[in-house]
C-alpha cells in the first residue's frame, strides 16, 4: 500500500509532515483495514456455517469467540509488521526524488 502511494507520501513530506506522523499513519490504515477484512470474514463464517453440516453431514464445526479472538490479533500483527517495513522505506524517500520531471 505505502509504496503504491509515493506520489501523495512525498506531496505530504514536501507540505511537512513528520516521518514518524506518516509512519504512524500507515501503520494505522493497514490495521483499520485488516480489523474491516477480518469483521467482514467473520460474519461471512457465521452466516456459512449452519449450512455446512447439510453440505457435509459427518462434519461438524465450532467455532469459540477466543479462537476468533486470536486469530483477529494474529491477522493485526502480522498487518502491522507487514506495513512497518514498506512505510519506513517510504518515508525515508526524498520528496524530489519520487518525481520523474
């Protein structure tokens, strides 16, 4: 996501914005998008889920709120490290240097 967008990254740097401000706010959207992906899976899973044991009669399936618990804060941490690295390489980037004149 962050180096898809150098072009607005670097129009926000040459305006002055802080690195760490832009970093923060990176980090951030790719978090709020992770939580909106995961809310829309779970809800999908849930509506699903009855249906299966029509589909597959020998199978049955649990589903505990602390395992989705889990593995909504796996999916945020792993969102979170994913974007810190593409963020920090972005905004080290000089603004100058990100456009082709």
């Amino acid at each position: 996501m962050a180096m898809r967008r150098r072009g607005e990254i670097a129009i926000i740097k040459a305006l002055g914005m802080e690195n760490h401000r832009i970093l923060i706010s990176i980090v951030m959207q790719s978090g709020i998008l992770t939580l909106i992906g995961f809310l829309i899976a779970v809800l999908f899973a849930y509506s699903v889920i009855p249906y299966i044991p029509l589909l597959v009669p020998q199978l049955t399936l649990v589903v505990s709120f602390s395992a989705l618990a889990q593995l909504g804060l796996i999916a945020l941490i792993v969102a979170i490290l994913g974007a810190l690295t593409p963020a920090w390489f972005v905004t080290r980037l000089e603004p100058a240097s990100t456009f082709h004149v």
